[in-house]
C-alpha cells in the first residue's frame, strides 16, 4: 500500500513538472507569434517606403539626402533580426519618415498628391498596427519571461532563452511631440 502511495505521489510529481515544460513550451511559442506578427507588419511598412520615395522623388529630386537616408534606414531595418536590433533600427527608420514627411510642406504640389497622401496614409495605418503587435508581442515575452523565472518552474527553465522585449532605442522617439500654433 505504501509503495503504491510513493508510486502515486511520483506520478503527480512528474506530471506536475510536465504541466511546467508544456506551459513554457506554450508562452514560448506565444511570444514567438507575437515577434511574427510585428515582422509582419514591419515587411508591410518595408514596402510601402520605396513607393513612397518613388513619389517624393518626382517632387524633391534635389532633397537626395533626405531620400537617401530614409533607404539606408529601411535597408538597415530590414536585416535586424531580434527585437533589440529592430528596436533601434525602426527607430531610425521613423526618424528617417518624419524628415521625408517635413518635406511634403516645403512641396504645396507634392502635399496635395493623391499618390502621396495615399502612401501616407498606408504608413500611418501600418505604424499603428505595428504599435499594436509590439504592445502584444512585449505583453507575450513579458507572461513568458515570468513563467520562465518563478519557481518551480526555474528549476526545469534553463533550455529556454529569456524573451527579449521589443524597446524603442532612439531617445527621441520618447518624447513627447511639441504643438505649435
């Protein structure tokens, strides 16, 4: 009886620690769709930018550096490949965007391009959902990172990798927009 007893406890115990790993394995997994979904969106934004120089282009040839620096970003944005090189990388970019969007006011005619104002307005749609898939993707990595840290689910976590959060890294993407009238 006794033995049986042990063998029962055991068994709890393992499955127990099953439960752990299955639940690591899932808010691993959550935390990867989520990094999947912001490079999803990331690759939309990646394809609207040329378009959108095409059109810029047409306007403000003699902007070249402006035009150039916002290729060089996105080509740099591109090739990140963890959150933390894509972090700092869309940081860039969007700074780089902004410049490119200045430019539309010294242009009445490039302002008032329906070509333009239709990429522009993709971009925008774009930047707010990859706003979105950065707040779930950081909220899986967070759940995951915490699954992965408490007891006793630290005792069997060490194969799994620490989530890395997606982070803006451009101290001037923190602050706050100034509105001049």
């Amino acid at each position: 009886m006794g033995i049986a007893i042990g063998i029962g406890a055991l068994v709890l115990i393992a499955l127990y620690f099953i439960g752990i790993y299955n639940s690591l394995v899932r808010a691993r997994n959550e935390a990867r769709n989520g990094w999947s979904q912001i490079d999803v969106q990331l690759k939309r934004r990646h394809d609207l930018i040329p378009n959108l120089v095409e059109t810029v282009k047409g306007y403000a040839a003699h902007e070249k550096d402006t035009l150039e620096a916002v290729i060089s970003a996105r080509t740099a944005a591109v090739a990140a490949k963890t959150p933390g090189e894509a972090g700092k990388a869309e940081g860039l970019l969007g700074a780089a965007l902004g410049n490119l969007f200045a430019l539309s006011e010294r242009y009445p005619d490039l302002k008032a391009n329906q070509n333009f104002l239709s990429l522009q307005e993709e971009l925008a749609s774009t930047e707010n959902r990859i706003g979105f898939a950065r707040q779930a993707y950081n909220d899986a990595a967070t759940r995951y990172n915490n699954k992965r840290e408490v007891f006793p689910a630290n005792l069997i976590s060490g194969g799994f990798e620490k989530a890395e959060l997606f982070e803006i890294e451009i101290a001037a993407e923190r602050e706050v927009p100034k509105v001049e009238f």
